[in-house]
C-alpha cells in the first residue's frame, strides 16, 4: 500500500494556483526527498500532505485513507500518525524537556514516562543532558534538534520536514541525517523531506521528486528548463529564454523539459554541425559524487553532466574551460 496517493490535486491561493499535480504516488516506508527551486510548492505540498492545508481540488490518499478536507475529529487522528518539523520551528518559552515532551503530556501520558521518553529522544538527537537548558539559550543546530526529538517521541508512522538542514552547522547536520535513515532503516518510518541541498537528497533518500512551477517533474531539478514547444519545419523544438532544444513530436502542450545528468556528454571538440542538441560553453564547477564527477557548465543556460572518473582525467577538464555539450533529442523528458 502507498503512504500517499495524489489525484488531481490543486490548490490555489488569491486565486494563484499554486499547485497542479494530475497523480503522484509516494512510496510507504522509505526516505523521499522533495526538492525544487524557491517559489516551487514543496512547503504547501508537504502541508497538504501533513493535513495542515486542505487542497482546493482533487484527493489525497494517505495510508488508504482519505485526507479530510478541513478540520475535525478525521484530520486530528491522522494528524497523530504524523511528525511534522518545519524550517524554523517554534520552540515554547521553556525547558527543552518541556518542549520535547508536549506531544506526550497531551496524550495523558504519566510524567515519569515522559521523563523516560523524553531522555530517550534527546539521545537519538544527541542532546543528553539538554534537559534542563532554557530555549533562548539554543544554537539554530540545536532547535532544529529539539524540534525533531519532538517529532519523534509520540513515534510516528510519518515524518514531513521542511528544509531540515537549513542553516544548520555540520555537527548537527550530520545527526540529522543519522536519526532520519535510522528511522526508516531501523523503524520503518515513512520520511519525505524538502530540500535545495542535492547531495543531502542523493546521499540519504531512496527516492528524489522534483517540484517546478507547482507541479511534479520526471526528471532532475539540475537541468530542469521552462519554455514552449514549436514546430520548426518537420522538426518539433523546445524554446527556453536562451535556446532551442530538439524533442521527439507529439508534445505540443508541454512547458517543462528536463536531461538526466547521464544522458549528456561533454567533449573537448566541437560537435558536428549536424548534431541537433549540440553546445558550447564553460566550465563552473566540477565535484565529486559516488565515484563520479559532476561537471556544470554555462551554455547560456546551465546544464549538469555526470561523467566517470576515467573520463574526467583523460579529459583534463579545468575551470573556465570551454567544452562541447550534446544530448539525444529522445533523452528530453517533458511534463
């Protein structure tokens, strides 16, 4: 069974619509990661899904269970099942424990159970001994800890986090991301995350979704374009605002294009003059990842190409280096 179940769901604000995302289906138990530039729908999707925002249209199916559409006895009890941790969580004016252990103390649960608990989730977050220290006197580390042992101690079967290692020191990033494979490696709990940090969402999420533009992308958020399809001839193109790119027919409607990293290959030469999918420009950066090499590079827009380490060293590619780029109009995916 699916942890969730998107149909047709829309939701709009001041008659924006902000989302528009015809089906999704998220794996239950494992670890997804949501990512997607700024202004995209990742924080109002991962509301929805937490029941904190009632679509405008359309279902969502959690656990084989329909989402409510607005507040009541329904939304609180699936509400239970659900730790929600948002970027800048709010912390109550008091002890860490008091704040760790409010999901606790609502549920009637005895103070010497809660005292238990409450040693026990700072443990997993490594704050032991924190239990006592005011809020005011927390790193940003450190609330984002707090607010994640909160999370965890009424043991939910689903955690929703919103950009958890924003603005984060390493030490406490580390921890996160240990506690969030723990929890699904080890409990079986479902996590979905939001993030801008790539190689977070491809060191630790079994699964990676791309939000642009309020609706769901089958592709890569690294070389993910906006534009409009033409007829160029017998030829079908994509426009962006730089460039034209060759696509398959039969995707007049579309307005998002994306390129595997994988699919695009980069050479010291120019590429024949024939090849439809053929650029040149600079490289701006270059980085490790999974015995690999990731090579960006400005053709005007910026693409990200994934090569083997093999062919980065016969390469000898530099910085500020020109290279050509080209990929195969049938590895354009469009939405």
């Amino acid at each position: 069974m699916p942890l969730y179940t998107v149909e047709a769901l829309r939701f709009a604000f001041a008659e924006q619509v902000v989302l528009d995302i015809p089906k999704l289906t998220i794996a239950e138990g494992r670890i997804t990661a949501l990512t997607g530039p700024n202004g995209s729908g990742k924080t109002t999707l991962l509301m929805l899904l937490g029941a904190l925002l009632w679509p405008s249209s359309g279902s969502i199916i959690y656990r084989g269970r329909s989402l409510p559409t607005g507040e009541g006895r329904d939304a609180d009890t699936i509400r239970r099942e659900i730790g929600f941790v948002l970027q800048s969580p709010y912390l109550f004016r008091t002890s860490v424990a008091r704040n760790v252990g409010y999901g606790l103390a609502v549920r009637g649960i005895s103070r010497k159970d809660r005292l238990r608990r409450i040693r026990e989730a700072l443990q997993w977050v490594g704050l032991e001994g924190f239990e006592a220290r005011p809020h005011h006197a927390l790193s940003g580390g450190e609330i984002q800890r707090v607010a994640l042992a909160r999370a965890l101690i009424t043991d939910p079967r689903t955690l929703l986090l919103d950009e958890p290692l924003a603005n984060v020191d390493a030490g406490s990033r580390a921890v996160i991301e240990r506690v969030l494979v723990n929890e699904s490696r080890r409990r079986g709990v479902s996590v979905l995350f939001t993030t801008h940090d790539l190689d977070q969402a491809h060191r630790i999420a079994d699964e990676i979704l791309t939000l642009n533009a309020g609706s769901v992308v089958e592709g890569y958020m690294e070389n993910v374009y906006h534009g409009a399809v033409y007829r160029d001839g017998t030829s079908w193109v994509f426009h962006t605002a730089q460039f034209a790119i060759a696509i398959p027919p039969g995707h007049e409607s579309c307005r998002t294009v994306s390129i595997p990293p994988e699919a695009i290959r980069i050479c010291l030469e120019k590429e024949s003059e024939s090849a439809r999918n053929a650029f040149r420009g600079r490289v701006v950066a270059m980085r490790d990842r999974n015995g690999g090499v990731e090579i960006v590079v400005d053709a005007g827009e910026t693409f990200m190409a994934r090569i083997t380490g093999d062919a980065y060293w016969s390469m000898d590619l530099r910085l500020g280096q020109e290279v050509s780029l080209a990929f195969e109009a049938e590895a354009v995916r469009l939405s």
